[in-house]
C-alpha cells in the first residue's frame, strides 16, 4: 500500500462536550499517524464568524502536550508534521442538506465520534442528519462511548491497543474487516495485537475467513453459544479489549445499522472505542461454506 493511500481523511463532529474530546484524540492521533486530514466539524444553528473557533478542541495545544510542536507555535508548524487540519462550524434551517453537500465536497474515510448511552450515538447527529449523511457515504466509523478514556492517551498522545476484538458472522462476512484492518490500525500503532475473532453461535454458522498475517500480530479465535450482545460484550470486557471492530452493511451505512440492531446493542454496552467497518460487496457475497476459520501456519 503506498503513502499517500494511507493519508486518511478525517471527519469528526463534536458537540463540544467531554466525550467529544475524546474522540478528537482519537481522530488528532490517527489523521496524524497517517500524514492525512482531519476536518472538525461542529453543527449549529447560526453559523459563527469564520475566525470564531474558540470552542473548538485546540490542536496545537494538544500537539504541543503531545511532545511535537514548540508552544505557542504557528499553525504552519501543523503543516510540518505532514497534518491538515480544518475548523468548520454551520448553521442554517436545514442542517442534513448542509452536512451531506459538504461531505460531497469533502469526502471522508472515518468518522470519528463520541456517542450517547441513550441513543448510541451523538443526539444532534442522531436526530438531525444520521440516516441520510450515512446512506451517501458508507465510510468506516469510529466511535467512542461515554466515560472510556479509548486507545490513544490524552496527555501524551501515546497508542495503547494489544487486544482487538472481532466478532464474526457469515452475514456480513468480515473479509473486508479483515483485509483492511491490519493496515488501519499499523498506520498508528506498530507494537504487538492479539486480534481476537469472536462467533456467537455454532460451528454449523461459522464463517470461514482468511486471516492476513502480519508481523506482531497474534490471531486468536473462539466460538460460543448464547445471546450475541451478551456475548460480545462479556468477552469484549474479559481481558479487556481495547478495541472492538464489527462489520456492517455498507450499502446501509453505519449509521443506519446502528438503529434497532446487534450493532446499536454492542455501542450501547461498550466499554472501548468501537471501529464499524462496511462492507462494500454484497450482503451474500460469501459462498456460503462454513468451515472452521483457516489461520496461517504458526
């Protein structure tokens, strides 16, 4: 994979709330890792003066905590570091029309959010704009329940992720999780994973699934009957993950399948970032074999 097809574009709302500067971490840290873009986006009713951006999480201070910009320094020192970075604040009587006609003008390869226990995800984003700004754009999403300090440190901008969980299904199959997600996550962090394949359910329902091998990596699987979320979520807690990665539909967004779903469920109850990867081909795209996972010679 080159360079510059790792350089990610970076969406992230923020409501200006604890949570949300979570997630600002989170998405400061990987359009950074990756030399990439990070647009901060904040929806309001009445559109601030383009200078107006005290609100927003300060990224060079943060990049100045972090050990890699001098204090008080200039915003080309940003640049310098191979990072472009974006403040934007809208208003108007439409917000859905605004956020999808700058997202078609500003593509984005992740989102990265904070979410709400009561609704899974951001409320003004929820209410106002989820359905129809996933269902243009099926990006992966990364998002952050309330109360989890996540993956990357606040202080010191440092990556802490040695156990990833993945639970498994044949519908949608993760071959596109799993072929993908080794370079998302080594785009940022380059120490040793367990990646953990979890199916909830019978040997009869397991997928077969190729796993990429990757220097550091130790893949893991293990198999359980039961309710799915409980499952998922005891496992996820057992150890505890650091990160949780589920596939979703695609064509549906991740937004969409978030509502009344496993997906919805497993935010909900998380207690780590979880990393909602589509899957771009068909729902049945799968042969529709089960055999037992097929894992690299050890």
């Amino acid at each position: 994979m080159s360079e510059a097809s790792l350089r990610t574009r970076v969406f992230h709302p923020t409501d200006f709330s604890p949570a949300s500067e979570v997630a600002f971490t989170h998405a400061l840290k990987l359009a950074l890792a990756s030399r990439g873009s990070l647009t901060i986006f904040h929806l309001a009713r009445e559109a601030a003066a383009e200078d107006d951006v005290r609100e927003f999480p300060r990224v060079r201070e943060t990049l100045t905590q972090w050990g890699l910009v001098p204090p008080h320094s200039p915003r080309e020192a940003v640049g310098a570091l191979g990072l472009r970075v974006r403040k934007v604040e809208v208003g108007g009587n439409d917000p859905t029309d605004v956020i999808l006609n700058y997202l078609d003008g500003h593509p984005a390869d992740l989102i990265v959010l904070a979410t709400h226990q009561r609704s899974g995800v951001a409320r003004w984003l929820y209410r106002e704009v989820a359905a129809p700004l996933v269902r243009r754009s099926a990006v992966a999403a990364l998002l952050v329940p309330p109360g989890v300090d996540g993956f990357v440190d606040f202080g010191t901008g440092d990556v802490r992720l040695r156990r990833i969980l993945l639970p498994i299904d044949q519908h949608p199959h993760p071959r596109q999780t799993l072929a993908t997600l080794p370079a998302i996550v080594g785009a940022f962090h380059g120490g040793p994973v367990t990646a953990e394949l979890l199916h909830v359910g019978t040997a009869a329902t397991m997928p077969r699934v190729h796993l990429p091998q990757v220097e550091g990596w130790t893949w893991a699987t293990q198999m359980m009957e039961g309710d799915v979320v409980e499952g998922i979520l005891r496992t996820a807690a057992a150890g505890p993950a650091d990160l949780l990665v589920l596939t979703t539909q695609g064509r549906r967004g991740f937004l969409d399948a978030l509502r009344g779903s496993t997906t919805e469920r497993v935010v909900r109850g998380a207690r780590c970032p979880v990393l909602a990867v589509p899957t771009l081909g068909p729902a049945n795209a799968h042969d529709g074999t089960t055999l037992e996972p097929t894992f690299p010679a050890a």
